[in-house]
C-alpha cells in the first residue's frame, strides 16, 4: 500500500493507522517513507472488523512525501492512514 502526503514543514509527525486484525498474533508491516527504512506498524490482535488505530512517529521532508506499507507478519486489513 503507498500513498502520498503533503507536510508543510520537515519534521518529525505521526503516522495513523486504522487497522483490524483477526490473526493468531501480533500483526505487522514494515514502514518506509521516501525510499527509507522508518520501521514497522505493529497491529495487536482485535478481531476481523473491530477498528483499532495503531500509532508510530515518521519523519517528513516539507512538501510532499511518499508513504509505504510493506508486507510484514501476518494479515491486517488496513482502512486508513492518518498523518499528524
């Protein structure tokens, strides 16, 4: 999943992700911005369709800024990503 976001300024922001997990475990993707490494977003287990948000700090350059999902452990369904 990629999707792209405007930041005003370079900086440090958080990374919202709406989330659902009916897994065993501890789901996950891996975190990358602008072609770099920021991580991971880890999804605790919740049950198919009950809507939790998992939270993680990016770092922004002003303008705008590519986010990437990449395939982690496990499934999750995804509904939204959210920068503040």
């Amino acid at each position: 999943m990629e999707n792209s976001v405007f930041a005003p300024v370079a900086g440090g922001y958080t990374l919202h992700v709406g989330y659902a997990n009916g897994s065993a475990a501890t789901a996950g993707h891996g975190l990358v911005v602008n072609g770099n490494s920021q991580g991971a977003v880890s999804y605790p287990v919740t049950g198919w369709d009950n809507w939790q948000q998992s939270s993680v700090p990016v770092t922004l350059n002003a303008g705008w800024n590519t986010i990437r999902l990449t395939k982690g452990d496990l499934y999750t369904e995804v509904d939204y990503l959210e920068v503040q």
